[in-house]
C-alpha cells in the first residue's frame, strides 16, 4: 500500500519551536566549545575539513540528494554534545545541520523540562531493552530514524512496536489532547507526533519536509565503554536498520573519539557530576564509505523486501521509500538477521580502521561478538573483568 506524503508542501515546526531549538543548541554548543577551549588541555583533530565541507554540501534542504549517518565509539555520557564543539560556531544557529541523537527514555525523558529540553536538542527517546520491554530494534524511535534519513515527509503513524497489544495499536493512531501534546511540540498537531508507548506522545520530525534527508547519530555500543585500549564493545543493530532500509542509501560517516573518557570517567570520585579538567580530547573524522560497500547488501534487502511487499495482504509498499514499516519476515527472518549482522560488522571494522590510526593496538576479535559480552549480563554496570568501565546511558 503507498504511503501518503506531502512531497510538495515544505512546512518547517512552528516559529517558536524553531526559536527555542535554535536557543537550545546553540547555548549547549557555544559552552561545549568554551570547555574544549578553557577547560583541556589539548584538543586535535583529524578530518574535520572535510566533514565540515561535507556538512556545508547539505545545506540547501532541498538539494539533498540522501541522508548522513555518523556512527562512533561510545566513551563517556559528554561524547554527544562535546564532539560537536568542534564544528564551526555557525552550524550551532541553523538546527537543519545539525545532528538528530537518540536519547534514554529513563534519564533524558522523565518529566516535562527534561523532556521539552531533548527535544529542542534534537534527540529522540529510547527505551533500553534491559530496563523496558519498549525497548530493542523494532521500538518506534528506530523507524523515525530512518524516516529521518529518508526524503519524507511522513505524515502517516510510525509503525507500532511489535510487543504491543491491538488495543496499544489502536490508541497510538489516535489524536491525542492538548494536554498529551504539552510534552512535546505544544504548537502543532497530532499530525506531527507519534509515540514510544501507545500512551505517550513525542514530536515526530520526519513529518516535516524541512527534514529531508537529515543527519542522524548513533553509538551502536548502546551504551559507554571506556577500555584502556579504547577496545569496543559489540554493535547493536539499529545501525543496520537505517541503512538498509532509507529510501536511499544514506552517506555514513566513521568517527572515533578519545579523551572524554578522562574528563568523565565512570571511576571518578566526588563530585561526581563535575567534569575534570585539563585532559586531552582527540576526535578523528573519516571519509564516507565507499557507496559500493552498501550496495549489494541494499540489493539483498530489496530483493527480500520486494517478496513480502508482493505478498496477498502486505502492508508494505511497492517501492521502498523509507517508511521503516516491516512484515515478521523482515523483522525476525533468518536472511533479514543476516543481513542486519553483515552490515554491522563492517560498520565496526571502519571505526575499527580509524582506531588504527591514531596509534591503538588491534582487538581481541571476539570484543565485536554479543557472545563475548553476554556472560557480564545485561544490567551490570561498572568496572569489567576486562579492565573496562560500562555506563547505561
């Protein structure tokens, strides 16, 4: 079934939530680059020139041709925003060119100012598959994502989490009242929201046409890792997600961070909410993956999608246009499971690479399987036997 857009229509959110998002990021950007200036002692950079001008590429919206996915290592709660800082003061006043990031429900979207503030940042709930049975690959947050990084707008629902009841089903692609909008963009309609719950509400940006093809984050560790070796953990799979299934195959970016990890390591004594100054931040900035590196993995996903799309009955539309809309096959699959751990391994391997570079020492192969990780269980936090630090975040 085709899913109805409004390609003409170039509507951007409201002018006052244009305003505060732009206040947001600007005044979270402006005192991450104060910090990186006044409170280390050195910063470097590898790459950034050419990131920039690929950034400074996408400016016109509508010129944009695919999205732009950024995937790094995952060293402390400061990586996003502090990262950022290094960009050029003027990206910080124009939150088209600036990244979307996923946030924890349970920390960044408890109660309304905490929630108002993520959103302006442009940052999208996520629930954790250990604490939440919200959570995992098929959560809506993930199918926004993708939309994100498709050409859009989507003004249909956002597909409903697998783990729902009809009865949830039903309820989330009800309007919600004024009051239930109050939580995210108290100035537009239920057009422009979509849930994580059923019961929830949540700005759905990929309803704007402003938001085509935009730039999305992601640390696929899905949570800190802070190794001596700067060792990573396994990748999870949403990654895989956005890049096979955006309507275009988007540019994806490799990024490696050091240092944040000593300004807040996750060993550090009282205070602990204060940062530590006077460490050095490195972050390096590769070159997008080579599009042919995609491109048979896209060519499988199609021919797989093509088959359920033709099926009596399926939901899905003729043409892959980055809805994020799935069938069971598609979702639990044996060849879409393929599919999903292919991709993430060579997302891994090109972090992998810029590691290199900066000097560190090859892994352990097995740090980049789930089975190597499985046995410290899924809630513990802390110091591993490894020698290394994890933090939910």
């Amino acid at each position: 079934m085709p899913v109805p857009q409004d390609i003409e229509t170039h509507t951007p959110p409201s002018l006052r939530w244009r305003a505060a998002s732009k206040a947001t990021i600007a005044a979270i950007g402006l005192a991450c680059k104060g910090f990186l200036k006044f409170g280390t002692k050195s910063t470097e950079t590898h790459g950034l020139d050419n990131f920039v001008k690929l950034l400074d590429e996408r400016e016109d919206v509508s010129q944009r041709e695919r999205g732009l996915l950024t995937v790094s290592n995952h060293t402390s709660v400061l990586d996003d925003p502090l990262i950022w800082a290094f960009l050029p003061i003027r990206f910080f006043f124009n939150p088209n060119q600036i990244r979307w990031s996923l946030g924890s429900y349970d920390i960044c979207f408890q109660g309304s100012a905490l929630t108002t503030f993520f959103n302006l940042g442009q940052v999208l709930p996520t629930h954790r598959k250990t604490y939440s049975e919200q959570g995992g690959l098929f959560q809506p947050t993930v199918p926004q994502c993708i939309r994100l990084l498709s050409k859009g707008p989507f003004t249909n629902p956002t597909p409903p989490h697998p783990n729902w009841t009809s009865d949830i089903k039903k309820e989330a692609e009800e309007p919600k009242s004024s009051s239930e909008q109050d939580l995210s963009d108290p100035f537009t309609d239920p057009t422009h929201t979509y849930t994580t719950t059923g019961s929830d509400v949540f700005p759905a940006p990929s309803s704007y046409s402003t938001r085509k093809h935009s730039w999305v984050h992601i640390f696929p560790e899905g949570k800190v890792h802070q190794h001596p070796d700067h060792s990573m953990r396994y990748f999870k799979w949403g990654i895989a997600r956005m890049i096979l299934e955006a309507d275009v195959c988007p540019k994806v970016v490799p990024v490696f961070i050091s240092g944040p990890e000593e300004i807040m390591h996750e060993a550090r004594p009282a205070p602990r909410w204060l940062p530590r100054f006077g460490k050095k931040v490195s972050v390096t900035f590769g070159e997008p993956v080579a599009q042919v590196v995609w491109d048979g993995f896209r060519e499988r996903w199609k021919k797989l999608r093509d088959r359920e799309a033709a099926k009596p009955g399926s939901l899905l539309s003729t043409e892959q246009n980055g809805d994020g809309t799935l069938s069971e096959e598609l979702m639990y699959g044996e060849e879409a499971v393929s599919l999903r751990l292919e991709v993430v391994a060579v997302v891994r391997d090109e972090i992998l690479k810029l590691r290199k570079a900066r000097g560190f020492p090859d892994e352990d192969p097995k740090s980049g399987l789930v089975e190597t990780w499985r046995a410290e269980g899924g809630e513990v936090e802390g110091k591993m036997d490894d020698g290394s630090w994890t933090k939910d975040t």
